[in-house]
C-alpha cells in the first residue's frame, strides 16, 4: 500500500536499466519498498539492477522479460508483475531516443522509435491502469519529457514520441479520477544519464538523482505533473509561446 | 456498483471499494459469506486516522445505517448498542437519564464498533481503563457464522483493539457510568517544562478521574514540553451553580471553542502554529480550581467545528501516537526534542498518563506515558522523522496505535505489538478463509506471518 507520505511497499520497474529508473528506486527502496518487480529487455542488465536493489534493502526481487516494442506481450508482461500481489507503483520508464538525422531519412527506423516510446507506453499505459483500477490502488509515474512540449527541429521524431505519451498519460489520469489510481507525469530537461551520454549537456541539465527526488515529492505533493529542475515549467511556457521562426534558430 | 473513495479522517492515501450499506444484522452475515477475492473491513464512521477503515478494491460494510438497539436499563445502567450506533447518539439518549458513556474519545462522532476495534481510552485511562473493560458482550458476525461473545473468550479480547479484522460488531453490552449532571469541574494548571508536567501527573493524576495535558511540542530550550493540564470529574447536583441545576442532565452539544488547534486554511505553517501555541499557552490561567466545564467542551472541543479535517488542505494530515513504558521518560524526551526542531510543526499535543493494560493482545494502552499530536503532510522531512520516532518508541518497549496510523514501517509491528503471533491465531480461526482485510492489514502484514 502507499502510505501517508505517498511511500509505496512494492513497485514495477518497465525499463529497469533506465539510469533515471534506478534512482528511483533505489529512493523507493530506502523509504518503504520492499517488493521490487523489475521488467527489461537486457537480461544481464536487469540482473544486475536486482541485485542493487537487493544490496539497497529490498527484501523481494524479481524480474520479467519485457520489450516495449514486442505490444502483444504487454498484456502477460503486466499480469505476471501482478500476480505476486499488488503493485502500489509502476515507474513507466523505457524509451530511447533515436537518431534524428537517420530516423528523419529511414520510415522503418521512425516508426520503430514511435513503437517503443509511445505505442509500447500506451499498451503498458492501458494494461497497468486495468489492473490498478481492480486493486483499487496505485500510482504510475511515466516518464515524459519535455521535448514532448513543442517539438524541436534537432530531435522532433523523439518529442513527437514524447508529446504522443504525455498527451496519452494526461488523459488516462484524468480516466483513473476516484479509481483511487494517480498518475505523476515527469517532464525533465537534459538529464545526464546513458541516454544522453557523450552529449553537451543543456542549460539546467540535471541529474537522475534529481529527478528521483523530485518525483519522490512530487507524489506526496499529489501532484499530476511535474518538471525537473522546477524552473524549466517557466521556461517552457515562454520557448511553447515563442514565434515559430524565432523557435527554429534558437541552438537547443 | 460503482467503487466510491474512501479515506481516513487525515485525508491521506485514497482507496476505492464497493461500500455496502446493510439494514439489519442478517444482511451483515449475508454479506460476509458473499465477501469476493479482496475480502471486506467494517467502517464505522471513519474517524481513524489512517486506513483502518479501507479495504482497496474490496468491499467495505457501512455500519451505520443497520437497524440496531438502543436500550440502557434505568436502574443498572447497562446497555444494549448497536455496532453502527454513534457515541453521540449514545450520550443524547443516556445523559438526560443520568448515565454516561465509560470512556470518550477526543470526538462523540465514532461508532460503538470502532471504540471496540481500537478498545479506545480516554483522558479516564488511568482511572476506568478502554472501552472494552467496559463490555459485558459482544455479538459478531464473522464469516465463521455468528458468535456471542464475553471478557471469558480470545475472541472478545482478539476484537477488542483488533481493527474490525475479527468480524463486525453487529451489537454491544456496555456499563454505563452514573452522572448526576451533563457537567464536568476541572482543575488547571499550568507547567514550565517536561519534567514538571510529568512530575504533577505522577504526583495527583490518581486524585482525578480525568487528566491531560496539551503539550506544546513547538517550543525548544528551558519551557521544552510546557503543558496546559487539566484534570477533574463529573460535577455533582450541588457543585453546579443554582441557575444551572433546573436542567443539570440536558446535554448541550454546542462546544466552545476553548482551548485546542484550529486554523485558518493555508496558513498551517511553523509560524503560524508557534505563534498559536504561544497564544494559547499564555491564555491558559497558571492555575485554577473547580471551573464548570460542559461536557462537550471539555470532551470533544473540536466537535463544534465540522470537517474541521479539511483545514489542512488536499496533502492531508496525519497523527501519531506513542506510548512509552513509564520509566522510558528519556524516549518521551527524546521524541518531544525531535518534535521541538520545529521541521515539521504540530499543533498543541496531548499528554497522559495510562493505567493498566487490558488483556487485548492488540489493544493499545499499557501502562505508560501516551503523547499525540497532529502533523500536516508536506514537510520534506516528516516520513524520515516519523521514521526515527518508532525506532526511538519500538526502542524503549512503547508502541504506536494502530487506529491513528497511517505509515509505519511494516517490520517494526512485531516489536511493537509482540503479541501478534497470538493474535493471528484466534483471528485465523474466526476467518479461515481469510475474508477479513483492510488497508492498514495489507500495509502492515497483520494478517501473514511474513517470517
Ligand atoms: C478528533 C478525534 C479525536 C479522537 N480521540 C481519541 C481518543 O481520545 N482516544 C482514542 O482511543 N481514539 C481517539 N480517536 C480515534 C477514534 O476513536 C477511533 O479511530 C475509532 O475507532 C473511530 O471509530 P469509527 O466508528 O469512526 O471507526 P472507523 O474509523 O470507521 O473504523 C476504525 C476501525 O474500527 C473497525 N470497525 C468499525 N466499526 C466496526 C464494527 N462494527 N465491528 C468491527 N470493527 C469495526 C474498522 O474496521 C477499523 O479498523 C479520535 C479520533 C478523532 C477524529
Ligand atoms: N536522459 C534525459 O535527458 C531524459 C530527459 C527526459 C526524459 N527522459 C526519459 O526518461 C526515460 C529514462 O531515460 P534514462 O535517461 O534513464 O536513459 P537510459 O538509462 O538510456 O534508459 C532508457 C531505458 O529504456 C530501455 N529501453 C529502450 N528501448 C526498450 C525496449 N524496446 N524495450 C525495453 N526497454 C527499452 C532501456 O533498456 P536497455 O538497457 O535494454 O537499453 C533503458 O532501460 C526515457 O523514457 C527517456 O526518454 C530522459
């Protein structure tokens, strides 16, 4: 169950290895998290995630296959992370983030970034709230971004993805109002992680321990979206409200 | 049916379920023996703090709308209530006919099962002991069928403090107490600091029928643990002034806002909360004797303001409540230093001296000191300090109540409540099927022995 402070006692990971994933779990794991269901595609990977979380305190680690790409499996993915109990939380954490310059030129490789960001997060999206709706209970923290904002001319097919999620995780949290099922909507910047590895970092670039701990308050504020650091939501309705043309030049 | 919403009274951790509304006590065993995969709790009138009341994605029986009895013999005093009946209705038909209820809550508006499920105390404890000292039987509807049940059966004591996780309290045999008046004479005194105010309770509380402290937790240095105390008993005909004695017994339910917390919304803050304090504690006559108070405002002052819960915003709040084994003073120290930092403010505490335990083996009180107050969530710290207090409480042989919880930490219940084992025996036999669950069981692992 969550408790008061919004402190879950297990939590499904989709996307273990996710740098930003494992900060938060291991918070959640130093709070109150004890069962830890992590679901991956890197089978090594994800064994050694177990095995932090396990170092970090968890009592009850296990691990499920798991490809956000492969949709017909979502529905057994999600079902067998349930039926050792309850979730209280699910961190909705895959994604990739493509090659703009050769996704822009090749549909099959588009398409594919689409199907793992926004297809797979809306299949698992659609199984996760059916089975917290039974429980009468949970939280789903998705992690969104804000180059879902307003797209950008460098990485649009990646915003597009993120825009598409975020539109979709804003819909089902208002679909999930009195089911006693919540959705936290995380909007971070630059985040140094493997994602963004060998990249320049981007002005209030921050950390995966940031987004962590702003998570972390953001559920026990019962807040519904959030951004990390804090300042960029301002900074965002400016770049949203800019000129097109002005847009378009800007270096970001 | 649609699931509804449900939380406790600090708002915090919604959780839907089917609530079912039975009539009589049949439909409340036909209910049961219809229970589905995520079982059934009894919710009275949802005045525990946490989730005790909750039962995600199951189903939850409403007792307040069950036909029940309401019958107090003139002559004994003794009455036969229904589970679902409110301490309120109880005092508005017994007061005018000379008896009391044996122990209230800081609240009327709780249910006769929900003052069993949590064997609550009151500022009597040292005097009269909790609630089920005072039950003579009990009717239980568990999935197992059916049970009348006296002081002489586990399963009385196994539901008494048991959190509804035995079955539901479709009636009560309670010994009410004989008053002459609907009033109360207190005496007050005001303390400098901790050592003080528990000296004074130690020294007199035992002249008293009723005694407590509000204890500001917000002030740190010499005057840390300052108190309000305030003890007294029913006044009789002749201590009532001679204006008052025509309708000695009518019961008055509009509370003066005397002493205790209330604030404007949004302005729970640390300055807020330590300039009210300070307001209050200067308020407070340094002493003073044989004041008539009515029941209510002595009683339930925060009656008079309803859903005065919301007050602390869309976070919710929470309140703990420990006690410590007399003699583990130092804990009680160290848990009001903690509190005095001043990170996570509270209104005035509530302090008190309990008496001897009952043979409930989940029952709260114990002999000791209990302390309460209430925390709005938001504070970045409070779940770590929170944290930090069990250890401090579970540390020196003391314990948190279960019907004020909402957050403790799982592996800590067994210390706290070493009596468990013992317990999820008698209940297990009462409900094999394992039909009986809550929130506040799922999140403490009542019910399984996770060993
Ligand atoms: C302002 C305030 C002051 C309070 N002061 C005190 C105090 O001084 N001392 C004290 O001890 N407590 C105090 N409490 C707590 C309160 O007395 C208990 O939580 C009590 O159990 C609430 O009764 P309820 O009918 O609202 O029960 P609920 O909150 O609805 O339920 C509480 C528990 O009782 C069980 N339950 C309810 N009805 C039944 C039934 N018919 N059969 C079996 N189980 C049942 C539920 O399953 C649940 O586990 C206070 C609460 C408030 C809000
Ligand atoms: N880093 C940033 O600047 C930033 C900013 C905003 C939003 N985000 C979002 O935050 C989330 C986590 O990113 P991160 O920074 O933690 O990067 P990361 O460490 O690279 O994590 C990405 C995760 O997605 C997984 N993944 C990718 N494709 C998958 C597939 N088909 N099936 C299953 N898993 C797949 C990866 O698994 P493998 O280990 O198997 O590759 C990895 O666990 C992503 O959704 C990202 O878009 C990141």
């Amino acid at each position: 169950m969550n408790d008061a402070t919004s402190s879950p006692q297990s939590v499904l990971v989709l996307g273990a290895t996710s740098d930003i994933a494992r900060a938060i779990t291991r918070r959640l794991v130093e709070r109150r998290a004890r069962r830890i269901v992590l679901a991956g595609r890197d089978r090594a990977g994800v064994e050694r995630v177990a095995e932090e979380m396990r170092e970090a305190g968890a009592s009850d680690v296990t691990t499920v296959a798991f490809d956000a790409a492969d949709v017909g499996s979502h529905r057994e993915v999600i079902d067998k992370a349930f039926a050792g109990g309850d979730i209280d939380l699910a961190v909705v954490a895959f994604g990739a983030l493509g090659d703009q310059s050769r996704d822009e030129r090749t549909p099959e490789a588009a398409a594919a970034l689409v199907t793992t960001n926004f297809t797979g997060a809306v299949s698992t999206g659609v199984a996760l709230a059916e089975r917290m709706r039974e429980q009468g209970h949970g939280a789903i923290v998705v992690l969104s971004s804000v180059a879902g904002e307003r797209a950008r001319r460098s990485n649009f097919i990646y915003g597009s993805t993120k825009a598409g999620l975020d539109a979709f995780y804003q819909g089902l949290a208002d679909s999930l109002v009195g089911s006693g099922v919540r959705v936290l909507v995380v909007r971070p910047g630059f985040v140094k992680t493997r994602m963004t590895e060998g990249m320049k970092p981007a002005p209030l670039s921050t950390t995966a321990e940031e987004v962590a701990e702003a998570v972390v308050r953001g559920l026990e504020r019962g807040s519904g979206t959030i951004w990390v650091p804090g300042p960029l939501r301002a900074v965002m309705v400016v770049l949203r409200h800019l000129p097109r043309p002005v847009f378009r030049r800007l270096p970001i | 049916m649609a699931p509804e919403l449900l939380t406790g009274w600090g708002r915090t951790a919604p959780t839907a379920a089917e609530v079912l509304r039975p009539r009589s006590p049949e439909e409340v065993s036909e209910l049961l023996a219809a229970a589905g995969g995520r079982g059934v709790i009894a919710r009275g009138l949802g005045r525990s703090y946490g989730d005790a009341a909750q039962n995600a994605g199951g189903a939850v029986i409403d007792t307040t709308g069950v036909d029940a009895p309401m019958e107090v013999d003139p002559d004994t005093g003794v009455a036969r209530l229904g589970g679902g009946v409110s301490l309120d209705a109880v005092m508005r038909h017994a007061l005018p006919r000379g008896w009391f209820v044996p122990v209230t809550p800081g609240t009327r508006q709780v249910t006769v099962g929900g003052a069993v499920a949590a064997d609550i105390h009151g500022k009597n404890h040292h005097h009269d002991g909790s609630f089920a000292t005072h039950v003579s039987a009990l009717t239980l509807a568990t999935p197992a069928g059916v049970r009348r049940l006296g002081p002489d059966d586990e399963l009385f004591w196994a539901t008494a403090g048991g959190m509804g996780l035995t079955g539901v309290v479709t009636e009560a045999v309670v010994r009410l107490m004989p008053v002459e008046t609907a009033y109360v004479w207190v005496d007050t005194d005001r303390t400098p600091d901790l050592d003080s105010t528990l000296a004074l309770m130690a020294a007199s509380d035992a002249d008293y029928r009723y005694s407590v402290a509000w204890i500001d937790c917000l002030t740190r240095g010499a005057s840390m643990g300052r108190s309000v105390l305030t003890r007294g008993d029913h006044a009789s005909l002749d201590q009532l002034p001679q204006k008052a004695r025509g309708a000695a017994l009518s019961f008055s339910s509009a509370a003066r806002l005397a002493a205790p917390p209330w604030a404007p919304a949004g302005l729970l803050n640390r300055l807020s909360i330590r300039a009210f304090n300070e307001a209050w504690y200067r308020k407070a006559p340094r002493r003073q004797r044989g004041r008539i108070h009515s029941i209510g405002s002595f009683f339930h002052p925060l009656d008079g303001v309803s859903g005065w819960n919301r007050l602390y915003g869309k976070r919710g709040f929470l309140q703990y409540q420990l006690v410590v084994p007399f003699g583990a003073e130092d804990a009680l120290r160290r848990a009001v230093e903690r509190l005095a930092r001043g990170d996570c403010p509270s209104f005035l505490g509530v302090l008190k001296a309990f008496g001897p335990a009952d043979p409930g083996p989940l029952s709260f009180p114990a002999p000791g000191w209990t302390l309460a107050l209430d925390l709005p969530v938001g504070p970045p710290t409070l779940a770590s300090l929170l944290d930090e207090l069990d250890e401090v409480v579970a540390g020196a042989g003391g314990r948190v109540y279960l019907a004020k919880d909402s957050r403790l930490r799982p592996e800590l219940v067994e210390k706290m409540y070493p009596r468990l084992g013992e317990w999820r025996a008698v209940r297990a036999a009462a409900d094999p099927a394992g039909v009986l669950r809550s929130d506040l069981a799922r999140r403490l692992g009542l019910l399984e022995d996770t060993k």
